[in-house]
C-alpha cells in the first residue's frame, strides 16, 4: 500500500524491493501453516522488473495441496496481509508444468516472467 512520506503530505509507493522483501518475509511466515507450499514468485510487473507507482502485485503460489477451483484456493492463503493489492494464482506443481508446455499465452507469460522469491528446502519444484 502507498505510505505516507514523512516530510511530504504526498502519498508515497513502496519501492520494488521493499515489496519483494515483504513477499519474501509473508513467505516465510505463511510456510509454517502450510505445509504443501513448495514455491512463491511473483511475474507481470514485478517479475520482469518494471513496476512503478500504482503496480499491484501478480503472486504465483506452488502448493502441492492445492485443490478445487482458483477462487477456493485463494480462500487458504492470507493474501491482505501482502504489501500491496494482489492478483494470486495458486498451482499444484504439475498444474504449473503443463501451464508451462501449454503454449498458452499465459504459460509464456509465466516463463518470461516468474521470479521465485520463496523456496521450501529439499523440494525439486
């Protein structure tokens, strides 16, 4: 969310890197709850490097556990406590390689674009 700048009364938008270090922190902290979460990346904006003002958030979530339609999976995760307002997407490991081979317009967003942030150790996907 824009925070205020101390010495201005001009809202100001959180760096780059200020958000994808809190990505990186909510990571951590939301991995103890669930254990079936093998990855977090964020793409669109984020991922190539190009956000600015006014960027939300495009979160790519690898959850092993994951299961029924996007809307419900989205229900698992505490997305309002992300620094920003954010679009989700919530694949189980092999959903993410077929998206990936699909030729999909989408899966070559996601090639071009994911940036892996969060990591569980001792995982392979």
């Amino acid at each position: 969310m824009p925070v205020r700048s101390l010495t201005q009364s001009l809202l100001r938008w959180p760096e780059p890197e200020q958000v994808l270090h809190q990505v990186r922190d909510w990571a951590e902290r939301v991995a103890a709850d669930h254990p079936g979460l093998v990855r977090v990346g964020v793409f669109g904006s984020y991922g190539r490097g190009d956000a600015g003002a006014g960027s939300d958030l495009d979160l790519l979530l690898i959850d092993t556990m994951a299961s029924g339609p996007q809307h419900q999976r989205l229900l698992a995760w505490p997305l309002a406590e992300l620094p920003l307002s954010c679009d989700a997407l919530v694949l189980t490991p092999a959903e993410h390689r077929e998206l990936l081979a699909s030729g999909s317009a989408m899966g070559a967003a996601l090639t071009r674009d994911s940036r892996w942030l969060w990591g569980r150790r001792g995982t392979d996907d």
